[in-house]
C-alpha cells in the first residue's frame, strides 16, 4: 500500500492587527475547501496564523500582549476551522501564540500543532529558537520581540505517527538550524511541516536583505535531502502593517527538489503529492545514518553554550 499524501501548503498573505481571529478563520477555511477540491488530505498554514506578526511592536502592559494569545485549542475562533477540517477529512497544521497557565504561572510559547483528520490533535510543538531580541531598541525600523514575548519551547523537536508516516513540525526560525532537522531526521521524519513569518529587511545585516527568500529555500532544500524528508515551509507573506514579508511557500522533495512553490505574496494554495516511501531513496542510501554517521566527532554540536 503507497503511502502518499496529498499535501496543501496555504501560504496567507497580510493580516492587519485590527482583523478578527475569525476573518483569518475563514481564509483559512476557503483555501482548506479550495484543498479539498485538489484531492488534499493535509494542509499546512504558517505560524502565528490567527493574528498579525505582533512581535514587531513594543508593548508595554502584559495585557495587551496576552490579546495576541489563545488559552484554549480549539477555541471559539477556531472551532469552525476544526469543525471544517473534521468534515473534509483534513489533517492539518496550524501555528499560534498558546498562552499556558499551569500552577497558576503564565507561559507564553509560539506553537503549532498537529491534527490528525480524525479532529484530534496528535502533536504540539512550542518554537525554540526564538530569533530577535529582549528589549525595546528605537533603532530598528520594527522590533522583533520574540525573546522578550515568548518562552523558550519546552516539548523538544519530536516526531509523530500520523497520516501513515512520521511527521514533524518546528516553526520559522527553527529552519535555519540545521541541528532542528537532524533531530527530527534521527527520529526517522518522513515529512516536516514549519510556517514562517520572515521580514525582507533583516535590520543587522540589511546587505543581506535581497538573499531572503535564496536563505529560505537554502535551508529547507538542503535539511530535505540531508534527512530525507519531505518539507512543507509556509508563508504568512507581504505587506503586513508595514512590514514586508517573503512568501515563497513551498513543498520539497526528500532529494531537495523544490515541487512546488507560491508565486504570489497573498492567500495562494500550492499542492504536491507527498509519496513517504521516498523518503528510502536517501534514508537508506547516501544519508543511511547507521552505516555513515560518525557521532563520536560530532560531540561538540550539543557542547553547552
Ligand atoms: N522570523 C525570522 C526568521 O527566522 C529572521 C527572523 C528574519 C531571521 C530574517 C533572519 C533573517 O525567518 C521568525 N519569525 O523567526
């Protein structure tokens, strides 16, 4: 029996600060029905996919942070989203700010989750590398807060059976790491599914500004065939309040071929049949860990600081 799936990247173009969780809803759910006339069975939306990129501005009061954050999955925003996906039989992937009250302490983690077309939700993952910076700097033409916003993601990089293989998530800066794939790779991920929201303009290295979107296919082409997996990267794109962000969503093949990719910077759907049993074609090949990984000289990649 092949284990292909049918898989929807929905990139998303701008959402503004005043648009309602249940606007971004409902685009959500018109290019999940748009993925479904396609003979999809799993679609990836991108991170923080409910509200604007909101660590681009300093706030002071945690309250007016905490609006940006859901304490409950599903919730009334994104019950119809659920309710959808369960009726079309859609697995799916969703990012969001996940405020987490747990012995009466508040922790607020960039997540995504993992739902299986069942409706359950299979897998969690809270971002780890969290780019950016802790304290409001003038300078920048846009703050980048995730430091300051977001906790350091406590659930490590795992791998989960669902959809008849083995899928993993990380989230936008994760992608850059090639140490977030390896250890998705070693746990045998036959297909990884990340959203971004990445700015043209990288305030510290501005002459590095025109190779975004190079940088963005770079790192998942090359995490794909180094572990042999499919890779599923999504876009929140364009201008947003200002900000400009890349598109180029896309879905890569476990040999690094890019098969898909969005052209536009708004609401775009891109599909590739995912066939998992090609994964082998490199696990057991070129990147057969067993036979080839020397770990033993590798020690000084998971040194501490
Ligand atoms: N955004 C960006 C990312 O890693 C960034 C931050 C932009 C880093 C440009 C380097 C260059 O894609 C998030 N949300 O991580």
């Amino acid at each position: 029996m092949t284990r292909k799936i049918k898989v929807a990247a929905a990139q998303l173009g701008p959402i503004s600060r005043e648009e309602s969780r249940s606007s971004a809803v409902n685009r959500m759910i018109s290019l999940m029905r748009e993925a479904k006339k396609k003979d999809a069975n799993f679609i990836v939306y991108p991170e923080l996919a409910l509200t604007t990129f909101f660590p681009r501005w300093y706030f002071e009061k945690q309250s007016e942070i905490d609006k940006f954050f859901e304490k409950e999955m599903p919730n009334e925003a994104t019950q119809p989203l659920f309710e959808e996906a369960y009726k079309l039989k859609m697995g799916f992937n969703i990012g969001y700010a996940e405020l987490q009250i747990e012995d009466g302490i508040h922790h607020h983690y960039n997540t995504a989750i993992l739902v299986e077309k069942t409706g359950k939700i299979v897998g969690k993952y809270r971002k780890i590398h969290l780019p950016g910076h802790e304290e409001f700097e003038p300078w920048r033409p846009f703050q980048h807060l995730e430091k300051r916003y977001f906790e350091t993601g406590n659930l490590g990089f795992k791998v989960h059976q669902a959809l008849g293989g083995k899928i993993g998530m990380c989230i936008c800066n994760d992608r850059r790491w090639p140490e977030t794939f390896r250890v998705l790779g070693l746990q045998g991920a036959e297909l990884i599914a990340l959203g971004y929201n990445t700015p043209v303009h990288y305030p510290l290295a501005p002459e590095h500004d025109h190779l975004q979107d190079f940088h963005n296919h770079l790192v998942l082409q090359s995490a794909a065939y180094q572990n042999g997996t499919w890779i599923v990267g999504v876009a929140k794109a364009g201008e947003e309040e200002k900000c400009d962000l890349i598109g180029g969503t896309c879905i890569i093949a476990p040999t690094g071929e890019l098969v898909a990719e969005c052209k536009t910077l708004g609401d775009e759907l891109i599909v590739a049949e995912c066939d998992l049993d090609r994964c082998k074609e490199i696990k057991e090949n070129i990147f057969n860990f067993s036979l080839h990984r020397e770990p033993q000289n590798y020690t000084l990649i998971s040194a501490p600081k």
